[in-house]
C-alpha cells in the first residue's frame, strides 16, 4: 500500500492553513482526500476551487443534490469510499 507524507492541521501554515481552516467552517473538520494534497498547497488549492465549481455553482442546470447523487454514483462504481 502506498504512503502520502501529510501535513497535521495543527503543523499547517500559510496557504494551507487558510485551506484547513476554510475546511472545517465548510465541513466540520479536515477530510483526509484534502489532507492528501497538503504536500503541494497551490495545487491543493486548485483542487478546491475546482470542486468548488463543480458542486456549489448556481450557472450548472443540475440541483446541488443531483450532483451529490451522481458524485456518489460514480464513486460506488469505482469502489471508493469517498
């Protein structure tokens, strides 16, 4: 099984704590698919914003539940449990 180094919540500075802590205002906590990329924080960041778009933009014709559904769908196909 493959290691990623991660960076703790509370060793985060910077960009990537200002990401940790948009995080848990959003979620409650720091989910570890955003602990993953903690390495690299810019990209991190892109990642964010990226889904940020897809799931959270009024421009999409699709309700934020439909893309929550097809989101899980296609994460059951693949076998993930995110």
């Amino acid at each position: 099984m493959a290691w990623i180094e991660t960076v703790p919540p509370e060793e985060a500075t910077g960009t990537l704590k200002r990401i940790y802590d948009d995080a848990v205002r959003r979620a409650g906590r720091v989910y570890n698919i955003i602990r993953l990329q903690s390495a690299r924080p810019r990209v991190l960041r892109a990642s964010v914003r990226l889904y940020t778009e897809i799931m959270y933009s009024p421009e999409s014709g699709l309700s934020r539940a439909e893309r929550e559904m097809i989101a899980t769908t296609v994460s059951r196909v693949n076998g993930c449990f995110y």
